[in-house]
C-alpha cells in the first residue's frame, strides 16, 4: 500500500468513522479464489443491519483503485450478495494477484461506514513443513492465503533460480513444480548435493481475492498503464512486528518491484569455441555484467551488490554494485575442460538476478 493510499483512507476514517463489525461485515467468502479468464465470477457477502446503499472498492495490493461494485439501490437488513467478474473499470481482465475490498455502507440519514480489512496480514507463516519429492517438486501446506517465496541454490554458493516470486497461493496443500534445472537451463540441479531449497511464506490481508489463470498479462506491466511506478518503502517507515508476531518486509513493498533483475553476462573479448559453442579460456579475461534500464532504474533505488562464482563457489565481489560492471579474472587453478560461471546481482529489498555462462579450459 503506497503512502498517499494510506493517507487517503485515514481521512476517510476519520471523517466517517469505522464501522462495528456486528453493524455492517463482509461475510466469509464461498471460496477465496476465481478464475475470471474462464468467465468466473466471485461472490462477496455482505451483512448490514440497517437498511442501506453498499458499495465496494477493489484495490491492487499497490492501492490503485481498478473497480468500483455498487448495490445500486439501498438493502435492506439481513445478508446479501455482490459479484466481481475480475474485470477493471475498463473492462480489462485484471492479472493474477491479491485484490483487497473495501466497503461503504451509506444510510437513509447518509452516515457513511467503512469495513477495510488491508491493515492485516504479513505475519510470517512458520513450520510450512516443506517436503521435496524426487522429482524436486516442492510441497507444502499453508494455513492461509499466503505469500510465498521460494528459491533453489547451493549451499555456501550462488542462488541459481527463484521458483516462486512472493507468488498469491490460497490455503491448503501447495506444490511448486521445477524441471530442477538453474535460470538458464544449464545445469540439472537435482543430483547437486548441495542443493539447498528455501520456502518462505506470509499471509495475505484478511478478505484478500486472489485471481488466477490469465496467460496475457502480468501485473507489472498492467501497473505501467494504471500509475508511475511506486518507489519501495524503507522498512524503517513501519513495524516488523504485530501482536508479537514478526511481519515480513516484503509485506510493505509495492509488488511490482521485479525480484528477478534481468542480468547480462558476457566474455567483452572474443574466444576460440569448442563445438558445443562455448568459449575456450585460457588468459586474463575481461567480464561484463550488466542490467536492463527498467531493472537498473530499480536497483539503482538502494544499495546492491555483484558476486561471482565459478561452478558455484564463490570468487569475488562488488559490494557496492553498479552496472555495466568489468570484472578482470584470471582463470587460474582450475582444471582442464568444462566449467560454469554464475554472477548473482543483490539488492537489499530481496531481488536476486541471476546468470550463468557455461566456458571451458585448455
């Protein structure tokens, strides 16, 4: 949520009042989930005890307003039932993510009350008891819609690929698939004894409607039509702990922060090549690393850093990172024949980008 969001919804607030949940609720949702790309639809129950006119808004999780849901004419006391057909103001099938309402009733006097549950979510979720099949799925059971990150790596090395990028999943069992190959499709991971797999999870805001299954758009370029990109918070502006219980960081960010930066490697000088095409090493080289401008601008928002590792061990860094980047390195001590050079660029609100170029040595 960005800060003028927040901002907007205090005055309302206070100029209102928020209403008792017993006078005017949103009621449990039949399901949690929809899919609008299959024409779906998704029902939102409501309950007032006063006769009145109720309308819901529908935010992205960065606060932009993308729906507006009315009951059109005053309801009467008792529970009652509005639809979402995923669709903005436009008529646009809105990309997968969390979607969070929040209602007005308005009565026949026109006092105004308010039920917006967005202040909720971001405890971390514990003990997700994640099992890895021998297919290297990963499996795991949430007990609310949740966040979830997961990343595959090797211990003490380099993150070779992100599996799901603080990606909406609703409660219940969960399995991410993975062909167990790294981002470039070079390695299989899952024979690696080093293989480490972190999972990490948050839960949603309360009422949260998650959307699924639209191929077409995803929700970072369907924020570039809506508003300017919203800058990252400092994790200093708010609590990492609610009720005792720790709130993860990525809970404050906007969520079309791209935690994959799209990285560049490159070999600046030319090389021989052995006939599977991969460069043949054998002198002091100049490398290249380098970033796209919408992911640079990103990155350039707060410190990063550039390590290098070859075939995952770690061999040097630049703490202080900027791109294009040249990095001279002298392949000395390594053996005869094929070897993989990986860079993983770092920022400190999570992103990890990654690139790996496979080289050989003469």
């Amino acid at each position: 949520m960005n800060i003028r969001t927040q901002i907007f919804l205090s005055l309302l607030i206070f100029s209102y009042g928020v209403l008792a949940s017993d006078e005017f609720t949103l009621l449990k949702y039949p399901k949690n989930e929809f899919q609008p790309a299959q024409g779906e639809v998704f029902i939102i129950p409501v309950k007032v005890t006063t006769e009145a006119t109720v309308k819901i808004d529908i935010f992205t999780p960065d606060g932009d307003l993308v729906r507006q849901l009315t009951s059109e004419k005053p309801l009467k006391i008792g529970k009652h039932r509005l639809s979402w057909d995923g669709k903005d103001s436009k008529g646009i099938i809105v990309p997968d993510e969390a979607y969070y309402p929040i209602a007005y009733a308005t009565d026949n006097t026109g006092k105004t009350l308010i039920f917006d549950k967005r202040n909720t979510g971001g405890e971390v979720i514990y003990d997700l008891q994640m099992k890895i099949t021998p297919e290297k799925n990963i499996s795991f059971k949430l007990p609310y819609p949740a966040r979830v990150l997961s990343r595959a790596g090797i211990k003490g090395g380099p993150m070779l690929r992100t599996l799901s990028n603080w990606e909406t999943k609703n409660t219940g069992k969960i399995v991410i698939r993975w062909d167990g190959f790294d981002a470039d499709k070079l390695k299989d991971l899952r024979t690696n004894k080093k293989l480490s797999i972190m999972t990490r999870a948050y839960k949603l805001p309360e009422f949260s409607i998650i959307t699924s299954g639209n191929k077409h758009l995803d929700y970072r370029k369907y924020r570039e039509t809506l508003v300017k990109k919203t800058k990252a918070v400092s994790k200093k502006q708010y609590a990492l702990e609610r009720d005792g219980k720790r709130i993860e960081r990525h809970y404050y960010y906007s969520k079309d922060i791209n935690l994959n930066p799209d990285v560049s490697l490159k070999f600046i000088e030319e090389y021989p090549r052995n006939k599977e095409g991969h460069p043949i090493i054998n002198c002091p080289c100049p490398i290249q690393v380098n970033l796209n401008t919408k992911d640079k601008v990103q990155l350039q928002e707060s410190l990063y850093e550039i390590a290098f590792f070859v075939d995952n061990e770690f061999v040097s860094e630049q703490e202080q990172g900027y791109v294009p980047f040249t990095w001279r390195w002298t392949p000395s001590g390594l053996s005869k024949g094929e070897h993989i050079l990986t860079v993983n660029v770092s920022g400190l609100r999570g992103e990890v980008g990654v690139k790996s170029l496979l080289f050989n040595v003469h």
